[in-house]
C-alpha cells in the first residue's frame, strides 16, 4: 500500500458542512484525510468515516497536535 499523492485538508471545515465533504471525498476515493484537533472538527470527520463505509485500513488520517499559537501584536 502507497500512501496517496493528493488528500483531503479539512482545515475551517465545520459540523456538518465537514461531514459532508469527507464523505463525499472518501465516496470520490479519496484515501488521504489531513485533520487536527485545533481544527475542531474530528467528530465531523469521524462520522463521515465510519458512515462511508471505507475499511479503515485503506486510509491515511495525517492527525496533528499542539497548542494554539498566539500572536502578540503592539
């Protein structure tokens, strides 16, 4: 197994605008789904996930963790 060329980036994707294009990407065969926690949206991508019927050994979820970065500005 390769890992795709081209993804799904789901950064300002919310609720159910999110669930909707993941589903519809992994329906498309999309294989490759890019999230994050600060994104706020793994319910959504989740759902979409196990709703679309994809064994989850054909996907690459690229998750990322951290803390949000702050500017200070003067």
């Amino acid at each position: 197994m390769t890992i795709p060329a081209l993804g799904l980036g789901t950064f300002r994707l919310k609720d159910e605008r999110c669930y909707r294009i993941v589903k519809t990407a992994l329906e498309l065969g999309y294989r490759a789904i890019d999230t994050a926690q600060i994104y706020e949206n793994e319910a959504a991508v989740g759902q979409a996930i196990e709703e679309s019927g994809v064994p989850r050994n054909e996907l690459f979820i690229t998750p990322k963790s951290g803390s949000r970065i702050s500017v200070k500005t003067s």
